[in-house]
C-alpha cells in the first residue's frame, strides 16, 4: 500500500502505551531511534510484514489500516531530491537488511554498523515487560544471590535490587556487600556493579527471548490445527499445489521450533553449569556464548511472530477454508525459507 506525500507532514503521533509496545516488539523499528534527518520519517517505523519484507509504516488506525511504503519510494512522499539518494534513504535501506528490531538484536547490529543512538533507553525493553519477565528471571537471578548471601535472605529478589543496595545510604553495609561479592566472583570491588548490570541484562535477554518463543508455541499450535481441516477437506485436498505449500510450511514450523528449543535447553545447561564456579570469567564464556545467538534467536523469533501473528489477525474468530488456503499459499508460504536460512546460519556451540 503505498501513500501520497500529505501524509508526510501530518503524521499522527503515538501513545505512550503504543510506544513501549513498539520498543517491545521483534519486528517495529521506530525511525525516531536512528539519526535520521526527516521530520516525518522521524515519525515513521520500519516493520517487518507478513511476508518478511521491511517496509516504512507511514501510519496506521483501525479505520484507514496500515500506509506502507517501500523505501526505494520514499523520495516522492517526502519530496527528496530525485538526482541523488538521499542519506536517509541510505540509512533505511540499510536497516532493512536486519532479521529483527528487537533491543537485543539492534544493539548488536547498530554497534557493527558504526550507527550512534543518542538514546540509549530506546535500545531497552519497557518498565512493564521487564516486569512481566520477573518469573522467568528468577531461575537466573537466585542463585546468584544464594552464592552471594545464602538462602537465610529472602529480602532479595533480583538483580535490580541487588544493584540499589550498594547505593543505599548505608554506606559500611553496602561496602560489606561489595567486598562479599567481589571476593566469591574474583573481581576487584569497583567492578561488581558493572558486572551485576551486565548479569541482569544478558539474562533478561534470554528471559525476553524464551517469552517470545512460549507465546509463539500455542499459536503456531493452533496454525497447524487450522492447516489440517485444510487437508481433510476432500476438495481442498486434491490441490497438490496447497498440499505442498502446507506440508512444506509444517515442516519447517516444526524443524524451526525443535531447534531454537534446543538452543534454549543448551543455554539453560550452560547457565546452571555457572554456579558450579561463577566467576567473572565463567560468566564472561556464559555471556559470549548468549550474545552470539541474539542475531539468529532474535530473526528467527520475529519471522514465526510475523506468520503467526498475521494469522490470528486474520483467521482468530474463524474464517473460510478457500480463504485460509488462499492466504497460506500467498501470504504464508512467501518469506518462510527466510526463517530457514537464519536458524541454519546459526553459530554452533561447539565453535563458541
């Protein structure tokens, strides 16, 4: 869908709400993160659709639905010069060629690319996601705090709260919290807050991602159930061209999901492996070995978002079976290799 160049000023702006959804999100890059010198793009986000492709969401409401355009047009809506590219168009179409726009996986990938973000609180999940990943952050987090204190202190319950007791305004407690922690994790006292923040954000990355991939097995779950009355249905049945969009598209669900599961299961081995010596050293191969999946988890977890999103949207109160089979052979089945061909260019383990 493309969009005329009014829009380009009048742009409507987001909630506050919208905004940390969006910072939230796997596949939304709000523009305003990068340095980008239009006003209305400034306004705008970079989205992945429904089949994998990045586009420049111009606006969106329940009445009008999406404006999207492609970036290679960009230039009439916001009347950039036609004899030459215009840097943003540049810097856009960049962006483009990343998997995901999750925090996680931006912060790698703006770093490699040599882009600055003068705020860096964008490349941070929300107060309220990182609070609904509370349960998940526990299995990483307690431990740490019984190496540290023993189970006698239940005042303690994550990171964050380990990090505020050291600028408590008791100063000879913190200091005897401080020389605690440094001596069990062999690291000088200056370097314990550092290495607490960087504790609890690699652990919140894979907290964030395992959440994503639990909230992606039920609907992938009810995708699968929907494609079978596809294929018990004795006209649709017969389309040999839907049956193997349909088994093909099953069956690389079902070889993606086994293997991003499996990448969990063997962070989780190495991850409670950690208590066994935790160190600043141990923890240092531990988060190495985590941050260098960020880029494959997170576009692997986007692109089955997407799929599997687009589907409920369309089909979650129920629809036709031509309808269903129709979106499956032209939506669905577009973009899927490209999910196949991240999982697969996924660092193995044993070469981390």
């Amino acid at each position: 869908m493309s969009a005329a160049a009014p829009y380009a000023d009048e742009l409507p702006g987001s909630s506050k709400k919208q905004d940390e959804l969006d910072q939230d999100a796997l596949h939304i890059l709000p523009l305003d993160i990068l340095p980008v010198d239009t006003p209305g793009l400034k306004r705008a986000k970079l989205i992945k659709n429904v089949r994998l492709d990045s586009v420049v969401e111009l606006f969106r409401d329940a009445e009008t639905g999406s404006g999207q355009v492609e970036v290679s047009n960009l230039g009439p809506v916001f009347n950039w010069p036609e004899d030459e590219t215009h840097p943003d168009e540049t810097l856009v179409s960049v962006m483009c060629r990343l998997h995901s726009y999750d925090v996680y996986t931006l912060r790698i990938q703006l770093r490699k690319l040599g882009i600055n973000v003068e705020n860096f609180d964008q490349l941070k999940l929300s107060k309220e996601k990182s609070g609904e990943l509370t349960t998940y952050m526990k299995t990483f987090t307690m431990p740490l705090i019984s190496q540290i204190y023993g189970e006698t202190n239940s005042d303690i319950e994550d990171v964050s709260q380990l990090i505020g007791m050291f600028s408590s305004p008791d100063k000879d407690e913190a200091l005897k919290n401080l020389k605690l922690m440094a001596g069990k994790l062999e690291i000088s006292l200056s370097d314990v807050p550092k290495f607490l923040e960087d504790y609890g954000d690699v652990f919140m990355s894979l907290a964030y991602y395992k959440n994503c991939l639990d909230n992606l097995i039920p609907k992938v779950m009810l995708y699968e159930e929907a494609t079978d009355e596809l294929k018990d249905n004795h006209q649709l049945k017969n389309d040999r061209r839907l049956m193997k969009c349909v088994g093909y598209i099953s069956d690389q669900l079902s070889d993606v999901t086994a293997s991003i599961t499996g990448r969990f299961e063997s962070f989780d081995r190495h991850s409670e492996a950690l208590w066994e010596n935790i160190t600043a050293e141990s923890f240092a191969k531990v988060k190495t070995m985590i941050q260098s999946h960020h880029v494959t988890v997170g576009g692997v977890l986007c692109g089955l978002s997407v799929k599997m999103n687009s589907w409920q949207e369309q089909f979650g109160a129920g629809g036709g079976l031509v309808r269903r089979a129709d979106f499956v052979m032209s939506e669905m089945m577009q973009g899927i290799e490209k999910i196949v061909k991240i999982e697969q260019s996924a660092p193995k383990m044993t070469d981390i």
